[in-house]
C-alpha cells in the first residue's frame, strides 16, 4: 500500500498601511503597519524585510529583519518607523516590503514622499516681516525729528517689495525663491 499525502501551502496575504502614500517632512518621521493575513490552516513562521530606494538608505528607515509567526486563519502585525533626515531630498521615494515564508515570498511597495520643511521658512519670513515694520516705526521717528531719512526709505520700500514677493512665493510653495528672496530684503535693509 503507498500513502500519497498532499501537502498545500498555506496562502497569505501581505498589506501595508497606510494603503498608498506616507508622507513625512524632511527631519521628521512617519509610521506604517505592515499585516501578514494567514488564509491557510498552519500556522506560517515568516520573515520580514523592508528596502528602501536610493537615495534613502537602510539606517534612515531604521529597520532590521523581523520574524513573525501567524496562526492558521489568523493575523499579525508589525509597526515601523521611517525617519527621514533633514538633507534627504525632497520628493518621492519607495519601501519594498518582503514576506517570507520556506516557500512562499511575497512583496509589495510603499510609496514615501519627503516634503519640504516650510516650518522654519514661515517663522523667518514672519521675524524679516516683524523686522522691517520696526524699521519703518524708526524712519517714521527720523521723520518725526526732522530728519532725512530718504535713504533708509528706499532700502525699506525695496525691502518690503522683496519680502511681499517672498510671501507670495512662500503660498504657492516656491521655497527655494523664498530663501533668497529673504536674503535679498535682509541685504536691502
């Protein structure tokens, strides 16, 4: 008599949340959960590998192999942490996230996009703001003195005109302008 045994691969599923996109500020960081659904009717010993793609590198998204056993019919989940240094460059990138069991490997991707940090602009363009209505209360304290203050009237006005461009390239999200233009009102002044 021969025994014939058939052996079926315990079919699992592999997600990423969030579903499409993690978005995070350069110098920031971001989570994401990876869950591992075991359809079959063994419990799966699995491995989980994450790549990222140049120029990020491994130790930016801080993660090391993790091994994962799931029950039959069951699930699990693995949080992670990406953080992004602030000279990453902006734009997008992605994570290939492996699962492997003995048999079976499955993937799928991540898309990360690394957005620029318009925090510390906002608050330099606000103190250039702040900084030149200071200088045009003291013009008009010169000029309250009788004093000429043509010149400094000048460099204010120019002053001023190039931070308004700075504003409205800061709204439409122009931050490369914004830096010079802030550089060019501070010279002016």
């Amino acid at each position: 008599t021969i025994e014939v045994k058939t052996v079926i691969s315990a079919p699992f599923s592999l997600s990423v949340d969030p579903e499409e996109t993690l978005s995070i500020v350069q110098g920031d960081s971001g989570k994401f959960k990876i869950t591992v659904d075991n359809h079959g009717d063994e419990r799966l010993n699995i491995v989980l590998k994450a790549v990222p793609s140049e120029p990020m590198t491994q130790d930016m998204l801080d993660w090391s192999d993790k091994s994962l056993t799931v029950d039959a019919g069951s699930n699990a989940e693995i949080e992670n942490t990406i953080t992004v240094s602030s000279d990453v460059a902006t734009g997008e990138y992605s994570v290939l996230i492996t699962a492997e069991t003995e048999k079976i490997k499955k993937s799928i991707s991540l898309k990360l996009i690394v957005e620029f940090d318009a925090s510390s602009l906002k608050d330099e363009l606000e103190s250039t703001e702040k900084e030149i209505q200071l200088i045009e209360n003291q013009i008009q304290q010169l000029v309250n003195l009788n004093i000429d203050p043509v010149a400094a009237k000048i460099n204010l006005r120019t002053a001023k005109r190039i931070v308004m461009e700075a504003r409205d390239n800061f709204e439409r999200k122009n931050y490369n302008i914004v830096s010079l233009k802030l550089k060019d009102a501070k010279d002016a002044i």
